[in-house]
C-alpha cells in the first residue's frame, strides 16, 4: 500500500494511510435510526399462521424506501470505493445464529444497508474489471422484484411466465440463426448449461438407454481447446464420462484451438477404437477472449459424427453489436449453445442461457415421467413439453424476467452498443499499455480483455499478485489475474457498461504509481 509520506493517488476516497483493514467498520450491532415505526412494521400474525404485513401501508413505506435505496447506491457508485475488504465486526455479526423471534422488516433492512450492501462483490462499479462479471442494470432490477413477487415455479404447468421464457428463446435463437424450432431453458450459468451439452451429446451419442445402464464400457472422446473453461471438464466428470475423455487441444498464437492439432487427435482415437463424440467450441476464452474458428469446427463436427456445442459464456453475446458478429460465424451450425445473459448481456445475477437445435434430443437426455408431474390436454397441467422435460430442475425460477425486461427496455441496437463499446476501451487500454515503457501487454486483445503487467526487475509475479491486491483493497480498481506464457499477468476485463474512457485512465495511472513504489521496495 502507498507510504503516507508519498503522494496519494488522485481518487477521493483514497488516503496515503487508509487501507481496508484500517478504515473504521460501520458498528454490526443494528439500530433503529427512528425513520420507521418498527411496531408497524413487523410482519405475520402467528396467531393467523401467515407471513404477510399487518400494516399494509406502512411495508409499503419501508419497501419503498428500499427500492430508493439500492438506486441510490446504484446512481452514486462513482463516488464509492470499487470493493472493500468485509472487517471482522460485520463478519461476526453475519455468523450470528438463527434468530428464534423476529426483528422486524425495519431492522432487517438496516442491517442489509449496513452490513451487506458496502461489502458486496463490487462489480456493479465502473472500474470492475475482474472475472467477467457484468454490471446488470435497472430494468432487470425492477423485473427481479416483480419476478419475486409472483413466485412462479417454472418447472411446467401452463402460465404466462413459462410463454416469456420460450419468447426470450426464440428471440436468441433468431439471434444467432438457429432454426425457429431450437428449444432451450434459462439457467443459473453457462456451467450447468454446458453440462446439459455434455449430457445432451451423451444421450445423442450412446442412446437413451444410457440413462438406465450408465457409461460403463463406453469409449466416448470428446475435444475442446486447451484454453476453454474449466466447467467443460466439470461437465465432463459429472456426466461420468470422466475428464480423462476429454482431449485439451493446443492453441494456435491467436488463442484458437488448433485445427490441425484437433484433427490429428481425433485420429488417434479412432484407430484406438474410441468414438469422437463431442467438439465444444469456444466464444471468448476465459483469459483472453479468443473465439475458436467455429466456421471450420462446424463441417469438421458433421463429417466426423460429433456433436458440435458452443461454449459462448461472454462471447456469444458479441452477436448484439454488428461489427463483432462476423467473428462468430459457424456458431448457426451448432447443435447446442450455451451462454450467460449476466456478462455482457447486463442482466442481474444470475441468469444463463442453453440452446438445442433439436429440442427432441434434450427431452430424450432429460424427461423423467412421473404420475404427480402428468401432463393433461386442458387445465393448469396442460402447456406441454414442460421446461423440466428439458434440464435437471424441476423447480425453477422466474429468471426469464429480468432478462425480458433488460432485452424489451433497452432493445438489441443498445446492448449490442454497449458491447462494443467495451471493445473500444479494451483497444484503448492496450494502446495505452503499448505506449508505456514501464507496463508489458502478455497477449492480443480479441474482444474485451486485456492481459498486461508492469515491468518488475525482479520477483514480478510476486509483485504483479500483490499489486493487484493493492488496487483492490484501495478501492481503485479490481482486475484479476491470470497467467500467460508462464507469466502472472493482470487480466483486465471490461464488461460492464458503466465503464468509460476516464476509467481505463485511472486504472493505468494506478497501475504505474503502484508499481513504481513497489518497484523502488
């Protein structure tokens, strides 16, 4: 952290003695700041049994109140810290025991504004450039809240909100020229939506019965490159395939899996007598961004028998914005896709995304009749197929709010301005790191991520670990890290839609300072 005998760096909250630890935690005890009349506000009558208010008006108040706070938050985020450190006070008291009596919605309130709300991952800020995280937004805020006043249970049944979720559906697959017929479910991420991939191809490739008598004696290979995330493994051991089946295909120097490398390795496996059963491409790998050639992937899934799934968790999404489409040609040809609305799409957590070409073969991975879940021709139990013929939920969320909200207020023209806006900055970024001889950038920029570090004489993957801990705990910024090459790199992930031009520069700027006081030791 800086010497405070040293120049602060040019940031409001930023003082040459603060750090998170030291700052003054807020006191975890709650309080009653007399704004509200807690007596009215309680809530459920235990005599009656229900949970509702006794005071209609009066929660009316506080939950107004609470909605006006989280926008405050949202609207002033510039002038906060991007994260702070959580101190032990507030962490004592959310290890507190269950309470046996109830403290009222006025309490509880307090405590979420106090003791959560300052402590939060952070990247709803500008200057969030860690992970991939998108910044949501206010229209898929307000679709949370009304989603959850609802309590709809998508798991099947015939309700307007499963006829959102099949709208949301169609609207992508018309996004990325899937055919009108593609099915698909929302779901928490694009890791359990890669796992219905996998599991999908499994079926496709073993028959149904492989439901019934299990993988044992199958000799199934599956390919992806050497840089896809690390779900698709995951995937691969909980479909009890195992990860031993999936070949790690090197990349060429743009971070692409490489094609010659793939085809040599399918050709082990079928003189081996192992069966080629799945290819997952990538959109957007997770250091770099690099987007497999999925033009060339596509054929070579059709002539070789495989399933062809794409992994666009962020990168799919670059289909909103007219000049990063053409980098996802062939993702048309995949047989499933899977993608996250809450990374580039801006959605609120959580909210994933997977496609299948041919909604018969899901159901075939997936449909578990049972007599209490019987589908009739009329009634509330009509609507088939139903969403849990398709996944592994049956009681499910109403997620596809949030997103049909985000996608209806803002349209597509406007997301995909915003998408690539945050290329734009990426370029910036990088210009901007090429220009300085005291940083080194480790990798092309794709899309939106920019690997970089600065210049250490010695111990610099030490240095380059510690210095992004100091941009995190003074607020700053909060990029990640990865490695490249075999060197630590600071991974600079512009995904939200707050972020400017003035925010890449103070990044930079605070990179510099930074390094240049740990360089001097």
């Amino acid at each position: 952290m800086p010497d405070q005998h040293e120049t602060a760096l040019p940031l409001p909250w930023l003082r040459p003695e603060t750090s998170a630890d030291s700052a003054p935690a807020p006191d975890p005890i709650p309080h009653d700041s007399g704004a509200l009349d807690r007596s009215a506000l309680d809530l459920g009558d235990p005599d009656r049994g229900d949970l509702d208010p006794t005071d209609w008006p009066a929660f009316r108040a506080t939950a107004h109140q609470a909605l006006d706070g989280i926008l405050d938050h949202l609207a002033t985020l510039r002038d906060q810290p991007v994260w702070q450190k959580t101190p032990e006070p507030v962490r004592a008291a959310l290890r507190t025991g269950l309470p046996d009596e109830g403290e009222g919605i006025g309490a509880v309130l307090d405590q979420f504004q106090r003791l959560i709300q300052p402590y939060a991952t952070g990247n709803t800020h500008p200057r969030f450039m860690g992970w991939v995280h998108g910044g949501g937004n206010v229209a898929g805020l307000l679709g949370e809240m009304l989603a959850a006043g609802l309590n709809a249970n998508l798991g099947g049944r015939d309700h307007a909100p499963i006829l959102v979720e099949r709208q949301v559906i169609g609207w992508m697959a018309a996004l990325f020229g899937l055919p009108a017929e593609t099915g698909g479910l929302l779901v928490t991420g694009t890791s359990i939506a890669n796992l219905i991939g996998v599991l999908i191809a499994r079926a496709a490739a073993a028959g149904p019965e492989v439901r019934r008598a299990g993988v044992e004696g199958l000799r199934l290979a599956a390919y992806t490159s050497a840089a896809a995330h690390g779900c698709i493994p995951r995937a691969m051991d909980m479909a009890g395939l195992g990860t031993d089946a999936l070949r790690l295909i090197p990349t060429d120097k743009l971070g692409r899996i490489d094609l010659a490398a793939l085809e040599d390795a399918i050709a082990q496996d079928r003189a081996a007598g192992i069966r080629p059963f799945l290819l997952v491409g990538t959109a957007g790998t997770v250091d770099i961004g690099a987007i497999d050639d999925l033009a060339a992937l596509a054929p070579l899934a059709r002539r070789e028998g495989m399933w062809f799934h794409v992994d666009g968790a962020f990168g799919a999404l670059a289909a909103f914005a007219p000049k990063l489409r053409p980098l996802l040609a062939g993702i048309e040809a995949a047989d499933s896709l899977a993608f996250d609305f809450h990374k580039w799409g801006q959605v609120p957590y959580d909210a994933g995304c997977i496609l299948v070409r041919d909604p018969a073969l899901a159901e075939q991975a997936f449909a578990a009749p049972a007599a209490y879940l019987r589908h009739e021709a009329r009634g509330l139990a009509g609507g088939a197929p139903w969403p849990c013929d398709f996944g592994p939920d049956l009681s499910r969320g109403f997620r596809a709010l949030k997103v049909w909200f985000t996608l209806k207020t803002y349209g597509a023209a406007h997301l995909g301005s915003a998408i690539a806006r945050t290329c734009t900055l990426a370029q910036d970024l990088a210009a901007r790191v090429d220009a300085e001889p005291e940083l080194e950038r480790l990798a092309p920029v794709a899309l939106n991520i920019v690997c970089f570090r600065y210049r250490f004489p010695a111990d610099s993957d030490r240095h380059t670990a510690e210095l992004v801990a100091d941009l995190q705990e003074a607020g700053i910024a909060a990029p990640s890290t990865t490695t490249i090459d075999g060197k630590l790199a600071i991974r600079a992930a512009i995904v939200n839609h707050r972020t400017r031009a003035e925010d890449i520069a103070i990044l930079v700027d605070a990179v510099l300072a930074l390094g240049r006081r740990r360089a001097r030791g």
